[in-house]
C-alpha cells in the first residue's frame, strides 16, 4: 500500500507559516517528514534538533574539487523547515530532503547562475512573483503586506494550507511557463515522495514553497520525470553546518528568500498568538530607547499601542504590524523624530544574533579551527561591528590579535585593524569585528593551503611571496607574516626581500620597501618573533634608495613627480621611525641635498628636498630663507616656482605664522605675480593652505601684515589692512579663506 501524502506549502521564513505546521504535523502524525532542500545533505539534518545548536545556522555545500563554488541554505529559528526538523526528532519519524542535489547547482557554477536568470526573464509577471498576484488581486500594494496579513499575523487564519494550495493551483493552471531548472526540481521531489510514499509506514509530510504545490500534488508517470532529470550535471559536494547571522537573514543581504525584518519575526515566533504581543514589543522599544538616554513614558507606550492598533484598523490589516508599530513610534515615543527612530532600527528590526553550532558537527578542518581557536581567544563571532583594543603585553592580547592578523592573511576580514597602535604606541591595537557567513566560504578555499589556520596562512603567505615581483608588496607580505606570528613565512620573505633588493636599482620600488620595513622593526618590540635581521636590511636598502634618488627625480612629469614625493614623504618617516644608525640618516641627507643642487629635479622634489632639510636642522634658516627666494624670484618659470612652494609647504603650511624670513620670501613672491599667473596658481595656494584651521589662518594674516603695524598704529589691524594694502589684502584673504577671515 502507498502511504498518504500531504503537502504543506509554506513561506521559507515565516514565523506563521511555522506555527501552523507544527499544529497541522501534530494533527497529522506523519511517519515520514520530507523537506524541500538539497538531497545529498539529508544525513545533516537531524544535527539541527541537538541542543548546542542555536540558529540561525546554514547548511554549507561546496563542490569538493573547487571551494569557492558554494552554496549556503539558512535556517532560523522561526523557519518552517527548522521546526519540521524538530518535530520529525522528536517523534521518531523518518527526514530527509528531497530536492535536487547540491552538486546539481554548484557543478556549473556561474553558467548555472546565468541560466537560472535568463529563465526567470523568460517567466511571465505570475512566475516571477507568485505572491504578488494573489496580492494585487486582494487590493494590496505588495505581496509582503498580503501574506503577513494572511498567514503570518492572522490571528484567525482557519485552514492555511488548504487555502495556499488552492490559491497556488489556480495561478499556475494553464500554460504557465517555468523555467527548466524548476521543472527539474520539482520532477526530482515528485520521485521522491513517490519512493517515500511506497516505503513509508504511515501518512507522509512534505514541506515546500507554497509555488511548488500544484506540481507536487500533480499526477505524472514517474518515467517522464526521470527523463526530464536525464543528463543533469553532477558534481562531488561536501556539506556542513555554518554559523548564520540575523542581518543575513534580512532580504537587503542578497539571499532571495530573505525578510524584511528578522527581528520582528523572532518576535511573532515567540509571542505567539498572545494579546499581548503589540505591547510586549513597544516595551522593547521603549527599553531601547531609554537605554540610549531618550526620554519615554509608560503613558507614551499606551498612546503608541492604541495608535498601532487604530492604523492597523485604517488600512484594513487584521493586527497591527511592525510597520504601523514602527509609525507608532515615531509619532509617540520618538517625537515624530525619524533619526531617533533608526537610531534604535537596525538593532530592533535586524537584531546582531550569530548562531553557534554544535562540536559533533563534522566541519572542514579550518572550521573547525576556527571554533577551537575562538573558543580560546574568547572571541565571540558577533554580526554587528563591535570595537577590540588589544594590549600586545598581555598573553591574551597577543594570542588574539595573531589570530586575527592569520585570518587577514586567509582574507577573512573578521578584524579591521583601525589604526595599527600608531596612536597609542606599538603595544596597543584597535580592531573593528564584523562576522559575516561567507568567511565560512573563504576558510573552505583555504583548505588547499593547509588543515589549520596557522598553516594555512603561513602557506598562503609563502606562496604570496614567491609569486610577488614588486619590492613594496613584498615589503607588506614580510609584515603580514611578523605580524601573524608565521616565522616561517617571514623568514621565506625576508631572504626573498634581501635578494629582490640586492637585484634592483628602482628607487621607487626601494622607497616603497621602507614603510612596511619600519613597521617590522617597531613591532618586534612586542611580538614574540624578533626583526633583528630585518633591522640589518633596513640600513641597506636606504643607502640603495638615497644612491638612485637623485637620477630618479630628475625630468619628471607633474604625475610621477607627485608619485615620487609620496614615496619620500614615507620613506622619511619610515627613516625616523626606525630609529637607524647616523651613518645611514647622513647618506639619505646627502641625497636630498643632491636634490637641491641639480638643477633638473622636479621642483615639487626639489621642495620637499628642502623642507626635509630645514626640518630636520640640515638647512639653516637663513639658507632655506634664500633658497626659497631665489626659487619664488621674478626670473623663475611661474610653474617651476609653483611646484617649488608646493613641495616646501604643503602640509606645513602652519610653519609661516612663526618663520619670519620664509613668510617674507612667500609673501614678495606673491606680491610680484601678475594677476593672470595669480589666478592661475590660486588652487595651489588654497590647496596649501587648506590644513589650517580658522585661528591658524587668522594669526597668519596678522603676521603677514605685522610689517606695517607701526603705521597701523591705533588701527585695527584686520580691519584696517584692507584700506591700508587693498591689493595685498585681496590676494592674502582669496587665498586663505575666499574672502575675510
């Protein structure tokens, strides 16, 4: 005898649709309990009803033989499938899915993507969105507000299923087209519920998208559906179960049977069909609100209660929804402020739950690392973005920011380092978390490079190495490894960085190297690898740089010299940061008073030459004083004393409020441009200038004008510089402010 079969149509999602299954299943009492999902994961699913695991979690399948084709399948805790799950454990029944298999999807990967959109632009509006219609067709605007009024947040839905399904068959009665992957799928449910059917000992329950019913339920000879699944593609997949965030639950996450707000979801799951839920979630509200120092009173919570309910009652909806709860809110509670409104939204709606899965889980091996390693880190996955200071002193705080830096290395971007301790010293590190599922994916591809995650990175990393050309990017490879704790790696890098140096004469790449270089030195003080060879290289490579230094500037256009004096600017800091050896600080000195004695160096270089110089007491003032007066002099090409000045002043501008004899030299130069060549160079001035801030700017006029105060004597100097110089005055406000300061 073949058993009966039922076929629930639900919403993947929906907090209604799962309450009423679990009453229909009840009723029913099926001894075999089949789910739409992939085939060759059904040995999976009876790990959903263990204890330790805490939705939401997805099931993971990825092709065996290329990881990156994945797919993920998410369950929360409200989804209907996950609630079929439990109830099929709990009472023994048999459970399996019974869709097409993973491979069938991930074996042409991005062709298989491709197809499936062609053949929903090949459907027709019906198709495409099922719901929709049905919506439309009772008078509402979108097939969202029509199924939680229907389904989801009836409080008398009467025989859902039933409904569904006549509803369902009558959109696809016809000539209804569907696209050749979804007549695949439902030929493969539908001998799937024939087998289960002949073998199962009682009633049968089949869960599935409420679209799929009428197929499901239709008579077909089980031959013609073999044929249509002949030639399917197949590949080798393997599955798991991965942590699942709410906000990729949310629809905004790409996931196509997403919802708008998980958060209210979790909320109908739990309450039920209480009369009390309005409340319960305004209290919610209000909890938050008042967390975040908004004032709200219990009479204010009433007032948004009644609201709600009344603007339910307005637009004909049978409860209150959490968009008339949200209008509520803000009308009541928020002050009509929408701003305070969202400031609460993201956390109330989407919510930051991460689910845990349980260790019999069989993972991929960094997975399962990862767990381990979390586990002793005491770092929590979180999906919200959370701030980490780490004090690398402490055990604790070495231990986690390694584990960090390894992952950035596998580029899973758990951890972004905010600042690198450059604010706070070398010993100290902000990161800012943000878990997000497709790591899982990320860590699975890694898989080629090692069976831990300190293998793995250390191996990705080498591989990284031995491929990279340019001297800069290894520089960062060899840093990526000192910071991650992969000696190996960093020594593979540091003999590949030595040799690659030893080999080159570009200046750029050279002065590229310096930066990450730097950083190694600074931070071996506090990681347990030291840099002492690296320190003895560092040397090395400045005297290289300083030798090719004065060839490489000269005859540059605008945009290499540009790119040039970036890297000098951080070569320099890179240099004092280091900390090297005077012998090294004199021959990089050397080069850069090469540079202001060739007379075919960029003048933007030959700028910063000098300031650098001046800077660091190599240039004396009165030096520098007519350096920049010979250079900003009459006889000098406007734009070669153009790229002159910006070289030595951009980013210290601030220096001419205090350096007289340089702010005289600036000051007669700009006296002794025609007004074309002024206006022509205002861009630049304002460009210089644009670091100062409003006092910085006003003292600096003062000073400019400082030369005539005894003639101003009783005079307002801003005020009266103005009827005193007019020219001179209009030249210095258009450059520093546009206009009076």
């Amino acid at each position: 005898m073949t058993a009966a079969v039922s076929l629930f149509g639900i919403r993947h999602h929906g907090p209604g649709s799962a309450r009423r299954l679990v009453e229909a299943l009840d009723a029913l009492a099926p001894a075999t309990v089949l789910i739409e999902g992939p085939v060759d994961a059904s040995d999976l699913l009876p790990l959903l009803a263990d204890p330790a695991m805490v939705p939401p979690v997805a099931l993971l399948t990825y092709a065996e033989d290329n990881p990156a084709a994945a797919s993920f399948f998410p369950f929360a805790e409200w989804s209907p499938e996950y609630r079929a799950v439990l109830w099929a454990v709990r009472h023994g029944a048999a459970l399996r899915f019974i869709d097409l298999p993973a491979g069938d999807r991930l074996a042409d990967g991005d062709a298989a993507a491709e197809s499936e959109v062609a053949d929903a632009e090949a459907m027709d509006a019906v198709g495409r969105d099922p719901i929709g219609a049905l919506a439309a067709a009772a008078g509402y605007a979108d097939g969202e507000s029509w199924w939680s009024d229907v389904i989801e947040q009836n409080p008398a839905p009467g025989p859902v299923f039933a409904a569904v399904a006549d509803a369902m068959t009558a959109l696809r009665s016809g000539e209804r087209a569907i696209s050749g992957r979804e007549a695949a799928r439902e030929a493969h449910m539908r001998l799937e519920i024939a087998r289960a059917a002949k073998e199962s000992a009682g009633p049968v329950a089949v869960v599935c998208g409420a679209w799929h019913v009428p197929a499901l339920a239709e008579k077909r000879s089980l031959a013609a559906d073999r044929e249509i699944l002949r030639g399917r593609p197949k590949v080798k997949v393997r599955a798991t179960w991965a942590p699942w965030t709410s906000p990729r639950l949310a629809s905004g996450s790409g996931y196509g049977a997403g919802v708008a707000a998980p958060g209210w979801c979790a909320h109908l799951w739990a309450s039920g069909d209480a009369d009390d839920r309005d409340t319960v979630w305004l209290t919610r509200i209000a909890r938050l609100l008042r967390d975040r120092g908004h004032f709200v009173s219990t009479a204010s919570v009433i007032e948004a209660q009644r609201l709600g309910v009344a603007l339910a009652a307005l637009r004909g909806r049978p409860a209150a929804g959490f968009e008339e709860l949200r209008d509520a809110t803000i009308a009541c509670l928020c002050f009509g402020e929408r701003l305070v409104w969202e400031d609460i939204a993201a956390e109330l709606l989407i919510g930051a739950a991460v689910g845990a899965i349980p260790d019999s889980t069989p993972l991929a091996p960094l997975l399962e690392d990862l767990q381990r390693q979390q586990r002793a880190t005491r770092l929590k996955p979180e999906a919200l973005e959370r701030e980490l200071t780490l004090d690398l002193r402490s055990e604790a705080g070495l231990a986690r920011s390694t584990l960090l830096h390894r992952l950035l290395a596998l580029d899973v971007p758990w951890g972004r380092l905010a600042d690198a301790g450059r604010s706070r010293g070398t010993f100290r590190e902000n990161w800012q978390l943000c878990w997000q599922p497709e790591f899982a994916v990320r860590l699975v591809e890694n898989l080629v490079h090692g069976a831990t995650i300190a293998d793995a990175a250390a191996a990705r990393v080498i591989a990284a190495i031995e491929e990279e050309a340019d001297l800069g990017r290894l520089a960062e490879w060899v840093r990526t490894a000192m910071l991650a704790d992969l000696q190996p790696a960093a020594e593979r890098g540091i003999d590949r960085l030595e040799t690659r140096a030893a080999l080159t004469s570009d200046c750029g790449s050279l002065l590229k190297t310096l930066p990450p270089m730097a950083d190694i030195v600074r931070y071996g003080e506090a990681r347990a690898g030291t840099a002492g060879h690296l320190a003895a290289l560092m040397p090395r490579i400045v005297v290289q740089a300083a030798l090719a230094l004065p060839y490489a500037a000269r005859n540059l256009d605008a945009a290499a010299a540009d790119d040039l004096r970036g890297a000098i600017l951080a070569a320099e800091n890179a240099i004092q940061l280091a900390e090297l050896a005077a012998e090294t600080g004199d021959s990089w000195r050397r080069a850069l008073h090469q540079l202001l004695a060739d007379a075919q160096t960029a003048p933007v270089i030959t700028g910063l030459a000098a300031r650098l110089l001046y800077e660091a007491d190599q240039l004396a003032a009165d030096a520098a004083a007519e350096l920049l007066g010979r250079m900003l002099s009459p006889g000098t090409p406007i734009a070669d004393a153009a790229g002159f000045f910006d070289g030595f002043f951009a980013g210290s501008a601030a220096r001419l409020i205090h350096d007289a004899p340089l702010r005289r030299a600036v000051d007669d130069w700009l006296l002794t441009l025609d007004d074309d060549a002024f206006t022509a160079s205002l861009p630049l001035f304002r460009r210089v200038f644009s670091g100062l801030d409003r006092a910085e700017r006003r003292r600096l006029f003062d000073a400019v004008f400082e030369k005539a105060a005894g003639a101003a004597a009783g005079y307002r100097l801003l005020g009266g510089a103005a009827a005193l110089w007019p020219a001179h005055f209009a030249r210095v406000t258009a450059i520093l402010d546009g206009g009076a300061p």
